[in-house]
C-alpha cells in the first residue's frame, strides 16, 4: 500500500543577493543606467523534505514599486508566515498565488509549483497545462544610444543565432531615435526582427512622433511608449500605429490585463513572472490575451536562472506568442548566475530542460558568494 505524500510547507529561507551585469544597461531617462541584477532568491520545504525555489527580481520603485530590500522587509514582517503551513498541492489546485502580486508573490508562487511538480516527478510546465514548444527564440537587447552603439551589440549576437533584437529608447531626442531605426535596419539581414522600447521615456506628443516616422518600417513591436498610467495616450497611439504597441509597466495585475484588453488599449501584452506575480496570474494574463485576439511577449526583469526557467515553461504552454525572439537571454548578460540555466540558451534560442521541478540546478555556494542578507524560518 502506498502512502502519500505530506506536501506542507514546514520552512522558509530567504537570500537577497546582487549580481553585477557584464555591461551597464542604460534604459531610459526614467530609469537611468543598471549595474547589477538585485534579486531574493527564497527556498519552501515540505514536512516530506522536498525543496522548491524561487526569485523575486522588484524593478525599482519607479518600475515595480519595490526593492529588494523592500522584499526582505515584507517577508520579514508578514510574508514568511503566510507561507508556513500551505499545502503545495491546495495552493496550485485553488490558484492561491493569486492572492499575492509583485516579485515576492512571484517567488512564493514559482517555488510551491517548483516542489509540487518536484514531489510528483514532473516538469513544472505539467502544471500550467499544455506544451506547446520545446524551445523558443530569445532576442538581445541594446542600450539606450546611438546605432553605432546598437550594432556593436547586434553584430556578435547574430553570428551566435540571435535573430530578434529590442532596441532601448527615451533618452536622445525622438528625431535622433527614428535616424537610429533606420541605420540599423539598413545594415541587418531582412530575417532579423526588430523592436523599440521606451521604458515610458516619451511624452505623448514625441510617442505621436515617433510612430508616424517608423510606421514604414518593419518593426514588430513599440514597448510602453509613454507613461503606465496613460490608458488614453497609449489608445491613442495604438490607433494611429501600424507596428503593434506593447504594454509593460502598463501591466502589473490581472486586472490591468483586462482593462488594456477591453479597452483595446495596446496589442501585446509583456508578461513578466515576476513583476506579474507568479506563474498563475501570467497564465490568467495569457488567457486574456487569447480571448481577445492580443499577443503575448514573454519579457523579462534583471533576472537570474530561476524565474528565466519559471518563465520558460509558462512560454511554452501559451497559444498566444508573438511571432519574434522573447526575453531569455537574462543570465547571458550577468558576471554570474546562482543556477545554470545559461546551458539551456544555445544558438538563440532556449531550450526547456527536461528535469523535474524547474529543471535546472541551484547553487547554493554562488547564493553565498553574493549574498546581502538573509532570513529563517
């Protein structure tokens, strides 16, 4: 007669760690210049001794509303404890990570999925629902700068099979974007995909702009154009757009998905786990865009292996991806990784690991080597 596994979180450890970038990554004039990847990673295990991982990557207060020592003080203060004590198998089964939004709701939500999946000795996209794809093409992102910049960047990565490439906006004058489309369009092979990214970097009037001078060319996306919260100014802009425009910032919650999706506000939607909140609501945010005929990028925070794997999986169940390279180049871009996901992103393209759980390993020596602080429960 066989027994049954317990599947009840019995602890909880947490790790707030920075990683520096191989390069500055400068975004916009919103957001400045990036250095390092500052991320929580955490770790559940059940009364049965199975242990699940998670990341929390906040964006900033300007992007995300929280930090990484924001992170660490929630869970200090309430997080932890409302963990402690969940079944795995009832959180997934009711969709409990619904209850919790941002990067700490993520890095609860990936974990319980990562060791239910791990107990049941299935890959964690078993959970999500049905595979799709194997393997999805990852796209490169530049700085915000010139074109001599953008290609010093490209050319490299196309030799290595990367075929989508964002390039970042919002910082030079609007004219001197739209000159920098066009010279890097002119230099790349026609397969290659292009997008732009303002990072909410333009007023409505340079977003206006900015689309009627690159409507003729062949972009696939304009991401967050201009502030999240301008609904009107994004419709605005969507109506006047031949190239789909994406919201980002614009799209926290599940709510915000439904909003921009009946008020066809945007196009795209850009799922990240982590600034999403976990694999649940990407799902629901997936189902939405579905229903209403939108796309979805699976976009990505400053992030390390975990949530690159958690948001992986999620991919490759959804019906509904654009038709262009998507962010799971994250770890490519760090000094170091706490896991080794990097081995599954090869010739442009990420390949699902065939493990259980997550699929990929954890370091725990690496956590230490960049640790900042931590916490037990």
């Amino acid at each position: 007669m066989s027994v049954l596994k317990s599947l009840k979180i019995v602890s909880f450890d947490a790790f707030h760690i920075s990683i520096p970038l191989v390069n500055p990554y400068h975004l916009s004039k919103v957001y400045g210049t990036q250095t390092h990847s500052d991320v929580v990673i955490i770790r559940i295990k059940t009364d049965s001794g199975e242990e699940g991982w998670g990341e929390a990557d906040p964006g900033g207060v300007l992007f995300t509303g929280d930090t990484g020592e924001a992170v660490m003080d929630t869970i200090r203060e309430e997080g932890a404890e409302r963990i402690i004590g969940c079944r795995v198998d009832d959180w997934v089964e009711n969709g409990d990570g619904l209850m919790f939004q941002g990067s700490i709701g993520a890095a609860f939500d990936v974990a319980v999925h990562d060791v239910l999946a791990k107990s049941r000795h299935q890959p964690l996209w078993a959970l999500l629902g049905e595979k799709h794809r194997e393997k999805i093409d990852s796209l490169w992102p530049t700085s915000s700068g010139t074109s001599e910049e953008d290609l010093k960047i490209i050319q490299p990565r196309l030799a290595e099979g990367f075929r989508t490439f964002m390039l970042k906006m919002g910082s030079l004058p609007v004219e001197k974007d739209i000159d920098r489309v066009l010279e890097v369009l002119k230099v790349l092979p026609d397969d290659v995909n292009i997008m732009v990214d303002a990072n909410q970097g333009w007023e409505i009037e340079e977003a206006m702009t900015f689309v009627e001078g690159v409507n003729d060319m062949p972009l696939v996306l304009i991401e967050q154009p201009v502030f999240a919260e301008n609904h009107e100014g994004l419709k605005k802009i969507s109506n006047i757009s031949r190239i789909p425009i994406s919201v980002d910032e614009s799209l926290q919650t599940v709510e915000d998905a439904r909003k921009i999706a009946l008020g066809r506000i945007a196009s795209v939607f850009s799922i990240k786990v982590s600034k999403n909140g976990g694999l649940r609501a990407g799902l629901e945010i997936g189902r939405i865009a579905k229903e209403q005929d939108l796309l979805v990028m699976m976009n990505s925070m400053l992030e390390l292996g975990i949530t690159q794997s958690a948001s992986l999986h999620l991919g490759c169940v959804l019906d509904c991806l654009i038709d262009c390279g998507h962010a799971y180049m994250s770890t490519l871009r760090m000094s170091d990784d706490v896991t080794d996901f990097s081995n599954f992103v090869r010739g442009g393209k990420a390949h699902l690991p065939s493990g259980t759980g997550l699929g990929i390993q954890v370091n725990e020596s690496k956590i230490m080597k960049y640790l900042k602080e931590e916490y037990h429960v």
